[in-house]
C-alpha cells in the first residue's frame, strides 16, 4: 500500500510539475516529489552561503608546566564565576585586556576529575549509512556503493562455488537475525579473542522516519567469511565495500572502547582555564572498525598543585559558512526528514545531476546551477506545499 501511495503521489507530482517547467523554461526538465525537495535544499543552503556574514571571536589558551613535568595547555572558560560564551571575547582589546590583566598571576590548580568513558559501536548499516560511509571512507558515489552492492548481494564466485555475499542493500531496518548474531559471536571469541566478544547479542532499534522493517540490516550473508577469505575472488571495489560492511556488523557485536578521560580547572585571578586529556584504556570495537580520536595525555596533578606559565596565546577566530552538502549529507538530510526510500536515493542524485540542476565541485560539494536556482525558485513560488 505504501509503495503504491508513492508511486500515485509521484505521478501526481511528475507529470503535473514537469509540463509546468516546459512551459515556463524549456522542455525536457522534469519535476519530483522527491528530486525537487532535493534540489532544494542544495539551493536554499547555496543562498544561506551567499548571505553569510563572518563573525569575529577570540579564544585564550595557557601554555602551563608543573616544574619538571610536561608541557600541557588549557582554554580559558570562565571569568568571574561566570562561564564565557563563544563570543563574549569578541575583539582584540577586549582579549589583550584579559591578556593584561593575567600578567603576573599565580596558576593553581582547583579542581582535577577523572573518569571512565565508553564509546559504543555504530548500528551495522541501512542503504542510507552504507551510502555516506562508503562516500566518506571510500570516496564512493551513491550510485557507485549501490551498483557494488548490488553486485556483493547477487553473489560471487568464490572457493565454495558462487555465493551471495551480503544481504539485501535496499534497507533501512538495523534488524538483524538470531542466526547472524550466534555465528558473530563465536567467530569474535574465537578469532579476536573472548574478551571482543559480548555475553548477549546487542540489538539496535531503527530511528529513521518511516521505516518499514521488510529486511534485515545489511551485513554479510556469513559473518564468519572474514574479507580476506574472499580477497582473491573479488575486484579492489567489491575488496574495499565488503570490508567496510564486515567490519561494521562485526563492530556492532563487540565491546565499548574505554577511555580515560581527566579534566584539570585552573585558577588565574578570577579566570579558570581547563585542560582536557583522555587515553584509551581498551580498543573493544575499535579493533576492528578503527574512528578517528587524538589521544591527548595530561601530567600527573592534584589539587592545589602550583604551576608555571609558559606562554599566552590569544587566537583570532571568524564563523564559517554552512557547509555545501556532499552526497553523503544530502542523503542523511533527506533521510532525518523521512523524504525518499532506500531505494531513490541513489537514483535522485543521479538525476538531479543529469538534468543540470546540480553540479559537484572540485571538492565533490553540491552547488546548484543557474537552472536548478529557477527551476528551484519557480516550484517553490507556485507549488510550495509539494515541496516542502
């Protein structure tokens, strides 16, 4: 019923916009219910950049040292008991005021906390997360992650003979089967170790607007087939997909990883600067699905420690632009306002861009063209309910 829905709102859509656009501009662009609103937001976001006014900001650091220990460094936050807002520093005078007023001043330290801190595992992939990590880690195309995918599902031929080797790609369930979770498990205990692995499944509930939860998540048909099994059978593309959909299911089934996180506040006067540091203590899923952190390691302090100042630095900063959407965030946004299926998404990127709307730059940002601004313009005038 759904899918019918869809397909008799997109014929509504379609073939009433489209002949509108002909008559208007020329013929042979088309209007969508969901290539529309797509367009749109690359627009709107292109106006937001074209309009935006850069706003001046300063931050303070310390460069401070316990005598014979390391150097470390730490971000003035609050003044007065008062916690500063990303703008109360605003100009130079007022930071080489603040600047001044610290010449000369003891450093102690008030306040040290330390703690543990978990980091869970990402839910293993839907057609839209498989999409944008495959465009961030990969530098894959929608339609390109698609068109491997597709070829991962249909199967390849492989030592055991021919073989599908993920479940289906059009999904947005994080859903996934008993019998995957039991042959995770003793593969993680058996070949990472048992400390990777986890004593009850963990189970992911779907967040996304619409869902419909027909399949499973994607993940390998046999999570026990590691990437390099299947290395010699595939091309470098297959390669590098199949790994990043393993890893991720894997990730999902294993352990938090456990940082230590220490806080140090600081007392200048009636500034209090803070230093943050944290290490990790056990990798868990990142073992196997590594994320970027810096690991930032701060000298042994307590209390009342006294310290020494090295060096001020006020630092000048301006407010960016919104950023332009690549493919990834533009599919994430479509997703987080339950526009599009798993199955268009692909397809929508592709023919916003065919038709002209929308073009990629050098950095593969999306930018609308001068047609897709009046095509965008036009629609949004006359027909503002539909794309919404």
């Amino acid at each position: 019923d759904a899918q019918q829905a869809r397909r008799i709102l997109d014929r509504l859509v379609g073939y009433k916009l489209s002949p509108f656009l002909w008559a208007k501009i020329y013929r042979g662009l088309s209007a969508g219910r969901v290539q529309s609103v797509a367009v749109r937001f690359i627009a709107e976001r292109e106006r937001e950049i074209q309009q935006f006014k850069p706003e001046e900001y300063w931050s303070i650091s310390a460069l401070l040292q316990k005598p014979g220990d390391e150097k470390f460094e730490a971000y003035l936050i609050q003044k007065d008991g008062k916690t500063l807002q990303k703008f109360d520093i605003h100009s130079r005078a007022a930071a080489e005021e603040i600047v001044k007023d610290l010449e000369g001043s003891g450093w102690t330290v008030t306040d040290v906390e330390r703690k543990a801190v978990n980091r869970n595992p990402l839910p293993p992939f839907t057609t839209s997360t498989l999409q944008q990590e495959a465009f961030r880690r990969l530098g894959f195309s929608a339609k390109q992650t698609m068109r491997i995918a597709q070829q991962l599902y249909e199967g390849a031929e492989i030592a055991e003979g021919p073989m599908g080797l993920i479940t289906y790609m059009r999904t947005d369930s994080v859903n996934l089967s008993a019998e995957s979770l039991r042959a995770a498990s003793e593969f993680l205990r058996d070949e990472i170790g048992k400390e990777y692995a986890l004593t009850t499944p963990r189970r992911f509930e779907t967040k996304s607007k619409g869902a419909q939860e027909a399949h499973e998540a994607i993940r390998p048909t046999d999570p026990t087939r590691a990437p390099d099994s299947v290395k010699a059978h595939l091309d470098r593309w297959q390669f590098k997909l199949y790994d990043l959909i393993w890893r991720r299911f894997m990730a999902s089934q294993m352990p938090a990883a456990i940082f230590d996180a220490t806080t140090i506040d600081i007392a200048a006067q009636k500034y209090i600067f803070r230093a943050t540091g944290q290490i990790m203590k056990f990798d868990g899923f990142l073992k196997i699905y590594p994320l970027q952190f810096t690991e930032v390691t701060l000298p042994e302090l307590s209390a009342q420690d006294s310290l020494d100042l090295i060096k001020l630095n006020p630092e000048q900063h301006f407010t960016e632009p919104p950023p332009r959407y690549t493919e990834a965030s533009l599919i994430k946004i479509l997703e987080k306002n339950g526009i599009g299926r798993p199955s268009t998404y692909a397809p929508t990127l592709s023919t916003i861009q065919e038709r002209g709307y929308v073009e990629k730059n050098d950095k593969r940002r999306l930018l609308p063209t001068e047609i897709g601004f009046l095509v965008n313009d036009l629609l949004v005038e006359h027909f503002p309910e539909i794309v919404d």
